[in-house]
C-alpha cells in the first residue's frame, strides 16, 4: 500500500512539473533538430531554444499563484520562492540566445549542442531552486556544474577556453566532494535528508557540535562554490575571461541566482528556530554565532573582489571580480536570517541580473567591433560608437549602486535589512557602502577609458547593429525604471518569501 502511494504522489505531482517537462521536450527537440537539419539551416536551431525557452518561461509564470506544493514525495518544493528563481534563472537563458545570436565570436560555428547544453543547464537550475532534499540539492547542483564545464569550453581551439573549462572541473569535483562528504554527517546525524525533517531533528536533539559544524562548512562549500564566494571564488575569473562572453554573461547571473535560492532555502528551512514577530533566528551551535560567520565570508567576498578588480586590464576579469564582490553585496541580506534580509537578497539579485548582463553585452558588441577585451583598447569608443558607452555608464552606474539606477534601490534594502536587524549588523552595513565606493573606482577607469581618453591615431566612427541597440533598450528600461519606481519588483519579491519555511 505505501508503494502505491509513493506511485500516486509521483503521478499528481507531474502536473506541478509542467514547465521542466516543457524543457525536457525542448532538450529533445534541440537533439533531433540537430541531427536531421544541415549545418547550414543551424539558425532553426535557435529558433527552436527561443520558442521553447519562451514555452517554458509562460509555464512557470501559470504557476506563481498555486502556493506551495511538495512534489515527488518531499523530493522537490513548488512555492512563489521557487518560480521567482525559476523565471530569472530562464530569463537568463533566454537573453543568452539572443545575445548568442549575434555575437560573431559564435559565428559559423554549430550550436546544436551549444543550446541543447544551454537547455539542460536551465532544468539542472530549476531542480536546483526547488530541491528540498539533500540528495536533490546535490544532483542538481552537479547537473549544472556538468554542463557548464562544457559551456565553458565551447570555444575548444582557443586554450583559453580550454584551461578555464579544466580549472572549472576540478574546483567543481573538488566542492562536490567536500558537499557529499557534509551531506553523509548530516544525514548521520539526523535519520533523515529532506531538509524540513532535518530542522525538526536538530531543534529536539542534542548534536555533537564539532560535527554539526563541519558538516554545514562541508555543505556551504559546494553552495560557495555555485555563487563564487570566497574562499570557493578562485574559479570564476579564468573561466569568466576564458568561456565565450554569452556564457560568461549566463554564468554570472544564472547559475549564481540558482546557486543563492538553494542556499538560502537550506539555511532557512533546516538550520533556523522561530523567532519573535514572525522572524526567525539562527539555530545555535555551542556558542558558534553562525551570522558573523556568513558576514565575514560576505565582507571577504566583496572586499577581495572590489580590490583585486581594480588592478585588472581585461575587462570580462574585471567584471568576473566585480561579480564576487556582489555575491558579498547579496550574502549580506541572508547574514540577517530575517524576511526583510532574504527579501532584499532576491530583490538584489533581479537588480544584478538586469545590470551585469548589460555589462556584458557591451562587452560583447566591443568585442564584436573592435575585437579587444582590453580596457586599453576602450579609449575614445564613447566617440565612436556612443550608444554602447551611454548604455555602459548607466550600468556600470547601477552596479555601483548610484542614484537613480535599479542598483541604488538594491542596495538600499540590503543596508535598510542590516540596519532593521539590529547594532550587531551596523558594521557589515558600513564595509559594505565602503566596499560600494571602491567600486566606483574600476568603474570609473571603463568610463574614462571610453568618454575621456582618446587614441592616439584618429580611428574611424563603428556602426552599432540595431539588434544590438534593441537587446541593450530591453536592460536599460528596467534598470532605470526600477530606480525610480521599484513598487511591482518589491512586492512581487516580498510574496516570494512568504511559504518559504512551511511544512
């Protein structure tokens, strides 16, 4: 009879799984499309992953009002928490297609199973947000850190490629190992794998404090190593300079944004007891004050990314150093264990998404124009090609965090959440606006390179494709938009949040 319910629960739950199933078909589809179409009707390929990436993402907005549903028998969550992460995890995927479209590092070559590993990346991303069991959490973390090795190294005659792709491999098998090793002594521990079973073991026995600690510094690891905090950050700036820029734009927002949504679900579903007002605190481990352990990783992330980025020349490593220290801006909400920290933290994310994909889209139509990755060779492109350069400094601002840009707004709920949790989160408040001013200071060198700076021979103006002109319009709205009236992405972020710890 329990075998039969195990059956049932699995079938009801296929009706929740809509979207991944969508995907699934899409993956499929990509495959076969690639076998029978000829190489040189390859564009039908991309049609295909931008309609099914398009299906999938219509799917999973159906879904935002259903509540929170426990699928495949506690194996998986759907709840607004997970479908907020899902459709920014899909956006994501969606704009790479179209930035790969036209980017002619990509040119003339097959992109069958560029997409197809594209696709797969996204449903390893959202089985990621939804997983609610460790063994979960773990599959699909390593779904998308197989598949992004191979992203990365999509470019297999360049040894730049190649040697991020390695590099990317090994620290990946390395915090997979150091994560199942922490899984095996929680799962000692407690009995038990699913993460809300876990918070009830911990909250009603006595564990032994040494193990429970390294079991969750084992377990943060492979969560650090997702969204590139330090010390798990030494793999970003390589693969970040070596993969070609569409996926080094995709890996900084989408794997990142998966990466923090399975993190903060595992800390504030196993490792959390209730608090007053609705909060909750952190669950105490013999004295070891587990906040100002995440701040510091969050002060270290962002202080070594702001200062290591200011002496870098290629500018996809200034901004892979840029993204580690707003993986430190972002750890920051989740510092407070609160649902004002956790709600900005997703906010910030939104915000980051819009702004760092930008970036890196100017990198790409420069790369594409001038074909430069060094900020040396930014000098006068103001002139040349405006448009990429107004629509840089709006970003760049933004990811400063300056008024009256979607990154100010950011900001701001992550220091308000700091300062609304009490003196004890004054300090990580005020290196993180330092940090923010630090910044401003690399920033600043792309923008002189490009407004001030002249080459040293005249050089003839570039032409701008209107595709271009078109995806950057699509970034630039929003960042501005939410800088000035940021009401529909709050709410929408603070409805997220609110099945997050129910059973």
């Amino acid at each position: 009879m329990e075998y039969l319910d195990v059956l049932q629960n699995n079938l009801n739950s296929l009706k929740y799984f809509i979207p991944e199933l969508i995907l699934t078909g899409v993956i499929v589809l990509l495959v076969v499309a690639d076998i029978i179409l000829k190489r040189e009707k390859s564009p039908w390929t991309s049609i295909v992953a931008l309609v099914g990436l398009v299906g999938t993402l219509l799917a999973v907005i159906a879904q935002y009002k259903l509540g929170q549903q426990h699928l495949f028998n506690h194996m998986l969550a759907l709840d607004p928490f997970a479908v907020y992460f899902k459709i920014l995890c899909v956006a994501a995927s969606i704009y790479v297609v179209l930035m790969s479209i036209g980017s002619i590092e990509l040119a003339g070559r097959p992109v069958g199973e560029y997409f197809t590993i594209l696709a797969t990346t996204t449903l390893g991303m959202f089985l990621m947000v939804s997983a609610t069991n460790l063994v979960t959490i773990f599959i699909s973390i390593e779904l998308v850190s197989v598949t992004s090795f191979i992203l990365a190294t999509y470019l297999k005659t360049r040894i730049r490629s190649s040697e991020a792709g390695l590099k990317y491999a090994i620290y990946g098998a390395f915090s997979s190992g150091l994560m199942l090793y922490g899984i095996s002594l929680i799962y000692g521990m407690t009995g038990t794998l699913n993460i809300y079973e876990i918070n009830q073991v911990l909250n009603n026995i006595q564990p032994n404090p040494l193990t429970l600690f390294v079991s969750i510094l084992l377990i943060l690891a492979g969560f650090g190593y997702k969204i590139a905090s330090v010390p798990f950050h030494f793999w970003a700036p390589d693969v970040y300079e070596g993969a070609p820029t569409p996926i080094t734009a995709f890996l900084s927002v989408g794997p990142k944004a998966a990466g923090f949504a399975v993190l903060i679900r595992f800390f504030n579903v196993a490792l959390v007891t209730g608090g007053s007002n609705g909060g909750t605190e952190w669950f105490s481990l013999s004295g070891l004050d587990w906040p100002t352990l995440l701040a510091v990783i969050s002060v270290a992330t962002m202080t070594l990314g702001n200062l290591i980025a200011i002496v870098q020349n290629n500018i996809k490593r200034l901004l892979a150093y840029s993204s580690i220290a707003h993986a430190g801006y972002a750890l920051m909400g989740v510092v407070t264990l609160s649902d004002q920290g956790v709600y900005a933290t997703i906010f910030y994310l939104v915000v980051y998404y819009l702004m760092n994909l930008g970036a890196f889209l100017v990198v790409i139509i420069y790369q594409d124009l001038i074909g430069s990755e060094n900020i040396e060779d930014y000098k006068g492109l103001a002139w040349r090609a405006p448009i990429p350069a107004v629509a840089m400094g709006i970003f760049l601002f933004s990811l400063t965090g300056i008024p009256p840009t979607a990154g100010f707004i950011g900001k701001f709920y992550l220091f308000a959440a700091l300062i609304k949790g009490g003196p004890a989160y004054y300090w990580l408040a005020v290196v993180g606006v330092i940090n923010s001013v630090i910044s401003l200071y690399y920033y600043a060198r792309i923008l002189r390179a490009m407004f001030i700076e002249r080459p040293a021979e005249q050089v003839p103006s570039l032409s701008v494709s209107p595709y271009y002109v078109i995806l950057l319009t699509i970034l630039i709205i929003p960042t501005i938009l939410f800088g000035v009236y940021w009401a529909p992405l709050a709410n929408l972020s603070s409805f997220s949040i609110q099945f997050l710890r129910s059973l």
